[in-house]
C-alpha cells in the first residue's frame, strides 16, 4: 500500500542508507494517507507550518516527540543542487531509461521561473528563515513553509504529483 501511495504522491523515498538528522534539515513525517507534515529541524525542536496547539494555522514550534505524533519512521529530506524534487531518505525513530511526459507552457514557464529562483540555503540560514515566520500563516500547507525555508520556493511537490493524478480522472 504504501508503495502505491508514494507513487501517487511522486516521492522519491530511499529506504538503504541511515542518515542523522542535522540543524536545518527538512523532515517530514506521514500525518495521514495522502499528506506528511514537514518541519525545520532547529537541533531542538521543528519549526513547522500548520495548525497549533491551539488550533490557529501559524508558524509554529513543536518538540520532536509532537511533531513525529506516534509516527514509527520519518524522512529527511535531501535537495539537490539544482532545483528539482528532494530524496526522502526514510528512518526509523529511534525511541525505546525513463520517458518525461510532456509539459504544458505554463508549467515549463513555471519549472523555468523556479530553476532561476532556486537557492539552497544552508543550515543555519535555514533556521533563521523558519525563526522568522514564527507566529505567521499565509502557507498552504507545511510541505510550502519547509521548502521555502530550504530553497525559497514555496511549493508543495505532494499537491502536484496528486494534481498530476487527478487530471488524468477528471475530464474538463
């Protein structure tokens, strides 16, 4: 099942290689079946977008414990150096030839606008970017507030491989 979802959610997820998670690291974590929540790891807790303890959708902190929800693995989320779609490298929590299909312009244009705006931001950058948006909203949802701390592009690469899925149900 969860080979069927993470191919309809377009993840990119390794399984072989243990990774330790460090300061400005994008981890996400599954929160039900078809999204995951991500966080900015600050080396003590996650800065994260989404609702809080109190209900408001904010930028927020939570402790690793609150944000992992009773989850048995996470993923850290490795960006390449040019802009494209992060590798999630899945861990377990430790406690006790391929054929592109064919773009239309506007999501050429849109890949192109991105490549130029892409930047990788390093860790403690990172963190800083999330720190600052503590107590603000205005993200759709956790997955475009972890990117854009990490690369300055807010997008949600779940939401456009579930799109992608979609469009070919639905007839127009």
């Amino acid at each position: 099942m969860n080979f069927l979802l993470n191919g309809i959610r377009g993840n990119r997820v390794r399984h072989d290689n243990p990774c330790e998670i460090e300061i400005g690291d994008v981890v996400s974590v599954e929160c039900d079946m078809l999204l995951k929540r991500y966080g900015i790891w600050t080396g003590e807790k996650f800065i994260l977008y989404g609702e809080d303890r109190w209900g408001k959708h904010s930028v927020h902190e939570e402790t690793f414990g609150n944000f992992m929800r009773g989850a048995e693995h996470f993923a850290i989320c490795r960006f390449p150096k040019r802009y494209g779609r992060p590798t999630e490298w899945s861990q377990p929590i430790r406690i006790g030839s391929i054929v592109m299909p064919q773009k239309d312009m506007v999501e050429l244009l849109d890949m192109l606008r991105k490549t130029e705006q892409y930047k990788l931001y390093p860790p403690e950058e990172t963190v800083q970017r999330a720190q600052s948006k503590l107590g603000m909203g205005g993200y759709p949802t956790s997955e475009h507030f972890a990117v854009w701390c990490k690369t300055g592009i807010a997008e949600s690469y779940e939401l456009q491989s579930l799109r992608k899925v979609l469009n070919r149900f639905i007839v127009y």
